[in-house]
C-alpha cells in the first residue's frame, strides 16, 4: 500500500498526487491542513463552504489550490482548482 506522503513527492500535477493530497487533508481542521500540510506540498487554500453554507469564490482555476470545504472546523471534502 502507497503512502500519501511518498506519492506527495511525484510530481504534485499528477493524478496520484493529488488524489494523495485529498485523502491526506480530509478529515483534519481546517486550520492544520491551511497553516500545515498545504503549505509543506505548495498548496494554497481557499474555503468554500463552512457548515453547508456556500462562500464567495471566483472561477478562477489555480492547480495549485485546495477547495476545502468544513462542516465543524474539519475537511469534510476537498477540491483541487
């Protein structure tokens, strides 16, 4: 079985990497996965639903954004773009 920690190391636009960095942030609070582990990979954040209740974000796609979106402080579903 792969760690996500070795499959973070490939190239982070592969399609491995970032299933890995998905299943890596989910399920943490937001804010270890926004000041922690996205960081360390080259990740910024951005929030897009708190508690069921949508945020305004742009369409802009960045490959190197997370979506997140939290229901009581944790990822409970993360986007790349």
């Amino acid at each position: 079985m792969k760690s996500w920690r070795r499959d973070l190391r490939m190239d982070k636009w592969s399609d491995e990497a970032k299933s890995a960095i998905r299943l890596a942030v989910k399920g943490h609070k937001m804010e270890v996965v926004r000041d922690i582990i996205a960081p360390k990979y080259g990740y910024t954040v951005r929030i897009v639903s708190v508690d069921g209740k949508c945020c305004i974000v742009t369409y802009d796609y960045h490959i190197d954004r997370l979506n997140l979106f939290i229901e009581e402080g944790y990822v409970t579903k993360v986007t790349i773009g």
